[in-house]
C-alpha cells in the first residue's frame, strides 16, 4: 500500500509546476555553496536534515504526552514553542536536500513538505491558542492523529 502510494506520487506529474518553481527558489535564495553544504550536512558526514527533526518531533510527541496528565499545561506550552522553533533549521536542511533530488523524488517530497507544513501549522495554532488561555481546544490542535 505504502509502496504503491509512494509509486503514484512519484508519477504525479501534476505537481510539477510547483515544484520546478519552488525548487528554482531554494536555489536561488540559498546560493553560497558553503551554506548549501552546511545545511545537507556535508561536514557532518550524514544528511542533516534527518538529525534536526528529531527535536520538534521530540517535542511535539512529549507535549502530547504531558497533555494527558494533570498540571503540566505550562510544560507542554514550552514544548511546543521549542518543537515550534526547531522546526526552523529543519525545514531549511530539508529544502535543501529536496531541491537537489531528482523529479519523482521532488514529487514525493513535495508532499512530505505539504503535509508537514499543515502539522507545523496546527502546532503553530495551538501554542497561540495556549498562549491566550485556548485550554482543551488548544491541545486538541496540537494532538497528534
């Protein structure tokens, strides 16, 4: 099933348009070889994209987790500004790493980065929302599926 999906989102040519324009801006706006070599990780040996997600990941899966006892709303509201803010790096590494990748890869990825601009967005509601008193509707926004 997943391999299926995947197949189809690499032939979905449908996605182009944005995705040749998107890529032309990430490499235009990240021009300097050295930055672009900071962010895939070159001097680190490894991709850097995967290693930077693992904090607002970690973030979002502890606030979601303190959610769920009593007394730690304060707890998990620094949760999600921290995984909030982490995502920054991320996302640039990951810009990146895709705008290099081969067409049907971009596809794919496009995808990854839509779906996880959404989530960022409902972490992104929640915090406001917990910020200005949301109480329950604002860990409901920031509960994972």
């Amino acid at each position: 099933m997943v391999r299926q999906t995947i197949s189809r989102l690499e032939q979905a040519s449908a996605l182009d348009a944005v995705s040749d324009r998107l890529q032309g801006v990430v490499q235009s706006v990240i021009k300097s070889r050295r930055l672009r070599d900071l962010l895939h990780g070159t001097w680190l040996g490894h991709p850097l994209h995967p290693v930077l997600v693992q904090l607002p990941v970690g973030a979002f899966m502890s606030a979601a987790v303190l959610d769920a006892l009593p007394g730690q709303d304060r707890a998990a509201t620094t949760l999600i500004a921290v995984g909030t803010a982490g995502a920054t790096p991320a996302i640039a590494a990951g810009f990146v790493d895709w705008s290099s990748l081969s067409r049907d890869q971009r596809r794919v990825g496009l995808v990854h980065a839509t779906a996880n601009t959404v989530a960022l967005g409902l972490y992104a509601g929640s915090l406001a929302a917990r910020l200005s008193g949301g109480g329950a509707w604002a860990r409901s926004w920031g509960t994972p599926a």
